[in-house]
C-alpha cells in the first residue's frame, strides 16, 4: 500500500515549496463548479495533500472555509492565501479535525503517496453525512502534435523515466488502479490547457520528483542535455505552445444517511 512522503531528506515535496507555487499548473473553474454539484452543503471543505493551494484557492470561491492540510512546512509557507482559507501542517491519516466536519474532501495530485487504508478511515472519520469525496489527479502532460511534442515524449518515457517512484504508474494509468472503495459517482471529463513557453515547462519539470532523483543519481546533465534538444526545436523563447493535462476524478458519497 501506498505511504505517505514525511519530511525526511528524502521527500522531494519538502523544500521545494517556491517552486511549486511558480510552476505547477493550476485547475480551472470547471473542476470545483463540477465539484459542488455533488455536494448538498457548501460550509466546510478539506483539501488534503494541498500543497501550495492550487485547488484550495479554487474552493474558497464556492464554501465558506477551506481547511487546507500538508505534511511539508515548505509548501504551506508558499501557499495561496486567501481569507477563508486556513492552512495546517498534518497528515492525511492524521488530520486533527473533529468527527463529521467536512462536507467536501479533495486530494488533488497527492493520493497515489498515501497509505489509503488508513487516510479512507480518516476521511469517513470526518466527513459529514452525505459528504462528498474526490480523489484527483491530472495525468501526463500533452504537447500539441509535432517534432517538439515526438522529442518530449520520448522524454518522458525513455530518458527520464526509470526515475520515477513506483506511485506514479496511478498517476499514468489516470488513477484506474488506485484503490477506491466507494460507489463512483459520474463525473465530467475535464482538462487543465495552458500557453507555456519552454521556460515554463522547464519550471514545471523541475518539480518533477523523477527530476530529483535524478540529480541525486548522477544523470542531471543526462537530463538537462535531453531538455536542451527540446529547446532547440521548440521555436524560440517568446514562443508559447499549449500543453494540456487530463484530469481524473475519482468521486462518491461518504456516510450516506439511512
């Protein structure tokens, strides 16, 4: 079963909070409009795994308080604030929330590193009746077709990837083989789009957990040469180009009243 990242040396997401916040793409709109649908209260939602809030400054447009939690000191302190928000360092399986609380709890790109037996048990601990749970992630990221799109692929599948932890097959496989107990409810087909440059991309890689382990491997240069070939056939710095990102839902209603 999947565990948890602590702040240990070894967790990639624990100092790197900055680069989080600068590079990694946000969700759009439709994500949480889709989201509220299912819920039949909109007082409390909480976002666990957080990160730098992309999804918790999303949901403060549509509940009156988002309780936002993440395991790493680092993310919390770069995190969008807003004033209904409050931010917490905890764990998923150790939220510190009292019994029946949230009527929405979301895990956006965090899931697959946690030990899901215990965070189910901890989501249904607090969740209110009828509340709502949505487990999501947004799979690999699609350049438009051409040369560029070609050289990242092979990129990512070839050059960079024997770097990834074993977690992140979930994230390729668009979260089909992450457990989930619960009786799915439908949910939209959604996407994340954004014009990025090559140096928005390159931000974005560098967050990469593959990228990490990487450096501490020895390959970085491997690596950074292998970018270097993308660069050069991206079409210049001032040129942008849409990359999209699928996004996944897992969704279903907790503690259903008798």
């Amino acid at each position: 079963m999947n565990t948890e990242y602590k702040n240990t040396p070894d967790n990639p997401f624990t100092n790197d909070g900055a680069g989080y916040a600068l590079s990694r793409p946000t969700y759009p709109g439709t994500l949480v409009q889709a989201l509220s649908k299912h819920c039949t209260e909109h007082k409390v939602a909480v976002d666990i795994g957080c990160g730098t809030g992309q999804l918790s400054s999303l949901l403060a447009e549509a509940f009156e308080h988002v309780i936002a939690l993440d395991s790493s000191l680092s993310q919390l302190n770069h995190a969008t604030q807003c004033h209904n928000i409050t931010y917490r360092q905890a764990f998923a399986d150790d939220t510190g929330l009292e019994d029946q609380y949230a009527d929405l709890i979301t895990v956006a790109q965090a899931a697959h590193w946690f030990d899901l037996d215990r965070f189910y048990k901890e989501a249904q601990r607090i969740a209110k009746p009828n509340s709502t749970l949505a487990i999501i992630s947004y799979g690999v990221p699609l350049l438009e077709d051409g040369e560029v799109a070609q050289r990242f692929e092979q990129f990512y599948w070839q050059d960079i990837h024997r770097f990834w932890p074993k977690e992140r097959r979930h994230v390729e496989d668009n979260y089909l083989s992450l457990s989930f107990p619960f009786t799915e409810l439908p949910f939209p087909n959604l996407k994340i789009e954004r014009h990025w440059s090559f140096k928005d991309l390159a931000g974005y890689i560098a967050t990469w957990s593959a990228m990490k382990k990487a450096s501490s491997a020895g390959a970085e240069q491997a690596m950074l040469a292998a970018l270097g070939e993308i660069e050069a056939i991206w079409g210049g710095s001032e040129v942008k180009r849409l990359i999209s990102w699928p996004i996944n839902c897992k969704v279903a209603q907790l503690n259903p009243k008798d």
